[in-house]
C-alpha cells in the first residue's frame, strides 16, 4: 500500500455525530486524509467508485479501488487516506444497525477487525453501489417527510445485497447462534422493560457468563450496550417524530430516570434530547 504523507497519530479527526444514519459522496485526491484513535460510536462503510485508497484499521492495511467495500464496527482504531498521486471517489455511511441486521453482517468475509470485500463483476457492484446512492439521496432529500426510513430501508438493502454477495463467493457462511438471535429478537420486543441478564440466560439456557461470552463474542458488543442503543433509537424517533415529554420518553423506552435518560442520549448523539428535537425541526 501506498504510504499517507499527511498521516500523523497526532491528527485526530473528529467523528460524526453518532445518529441513525449519516452518509455522502465524497472525491478527494492526496491531501485527503482521515484519523480516530478511538475509532467512532457507529458503524462505518466506505463503497469505492474509482481511484485508490488506503485504509488502516487496527494496525491491518487494505487498498480501496473501484468496487472495493469496507465496512468496520464502533470503536476500530483507524485512519483512512487518498493514495499518492491519486484521487478517491467514494460513498460513505456512518450508521447505527437494526439488530436484526447482525446476523447478515456476520455472514461478510471478516478479517478480525475490519469487513472487506472485492465486488468483482459489474452486476453486482451497480446493483451495491445503486442501492448506496440511494441512501445518500433520500438521507440528504429533507424535503421528504419520510427521508430517514427510506434511507434506512436502501441501506438495509445494500448491506443485504453485499451479505447476498459474499455468500455466494463463499459457502462457508457464519450463522449466528439461535440462541443469541433468540435474545435480540427478545431485546427488540422488550426494550421497554427491566432486563436481568440472569433471567435472560436461563430463558436461552445458558449461564450467565456463558451468555455474556458467546454474544460478545458473536455480536461485537454487550447485551447492554446493544439494549442502550435500541431504546436510544427508540428514544430518537419518538424525539423526531412526536410531541412527548422527555420524561415520557424516558419511561417508554426503559430509562430508569430522565438524568440517566439524558445523559446518555447526549453521551451518544453529541446533544441533549431536547437540543436534538430543536435542530431537527429546524431543518
């Protein structure tokens, strides 16, 4: 891979506020450089249109040329850069995943901390690449009231076709344990309630450690980092999309209080809920 000039462990590029979705088209030549030492809160994917870029994710280099697609969870060390002498025409999304979604980004080729797959045919990269610029025209369209679930909806899309993609490239496909998909899907229907993660073992047999392990391990995260971010997704949508109180929110997506609802809110999206509902009306 072609060496960065412009990299510098000292040049830490802020992130993204961390909200559902953020995504754009971007084409930069060399002086382009990105770097986040303790990586972002969300996920990121880069689909490479043409030129060549490098990527260093947890001390691993990949090059981005067209039809390359990386793709690597919160907190990855990284820095990413437009090769020497080159220019990098990319798309990007910064997003959040739908739990359900875990099971289809298991199934992407991984090389320990980053996904990174080569779209080798035409078919496939126009059909990842057209349902990527559709995520980014209906996240940028404002005008539609329904902009972020159609968004949504595309990248949801993408990240299946991509999954479709490399399963056909390889039958050795990671199935996520029924039991840990037992427990999203328990998650997602019951974000509103108490979670005892003894409780929730014995409902999946397993002891609680064992469980504990193995989502971890399968998922990328804890059980309570992922119940946060539904109920703050939860919490998010009933902010952009209803008149309720904060308190109201707080109680219907299973904050213990609206301080400890608040501050992790703003610990996530960079702002406090009400602050969040005020910018996005004003859009």
């Amino acid at each position: 891979m072609a060496n960065n000039p412009n990299y510098s462990v000292i040049d830490d590029t802020p992130t993204t506020p961390p909200g559902i979705l953020v995504s754009d088209y971007y084409k930069n030549d060399s002086t382009y450089s990105v770097y986040r030492s303790s990586g972002t809160k969300d996920w990121l994917m880069i689909y490479t249109m043409s030129g060549k870029g490098g990527v260093r994710v947890d001390g691993q280099e990949f090059t981005c040329t067209a039809g390359t697609i990386t793709l690597w969870p919160p907190g990855s060390v990284h820095d990413y850069y437009t090769c020497e002498g080159t220019t990098w025409e990319m798309v990007w999304c910064h997003f959040i995943p739908k739990p359900s979604w875990m099971e289809w980004l298991l199934s992407i080729p991984k090389e320990k901390a980053i996904f990174y797959a080569e779209i080798d045919d035409k078919s496939n990269q126009s059909a990842i690449l057209n349902s990527f610029q559709k995520v980014i025209y209906y996240n940028l369209n404002l005008l539609n009231h329904f902009h972020q679930e159609l968004a949504i909806n595309a990248l949801e899309e993408t990240i299946l076709l991509l999954a479709n993609y490399t399963h056909s490239q390889n039958n050795s496909r990671k199935v996520l344990d029924p039991r840990i998909k037992e427990v999203i899907e328990f998650l997602t229907e019951n974000y509103d309630k108490k979670i005892i993660i003894s409780e929730l073992a014995h409902h999946v047999s397993l002891s609680p450690s064992r469980l504990s392990h193995l989502y971890k391990e399968q998922v990328g995260e804890s059980i309570i980092d992922t119940l946060t971010k539904i109920r703050l997704k939860k919490a998010e949508g009933l902010l952009t999309y209803t008149t309720r109180t904060i308190n109201e929110i707080s109680h219907e997506t299973g904050f213990k209080t609206p301080d400890y609802f608040t501050r992790k809110f703003t610990e996530y999206y960079g702002e406090n809920p009400s602050t969040y509902r005020k910018n996005f009306s004003a859009k």
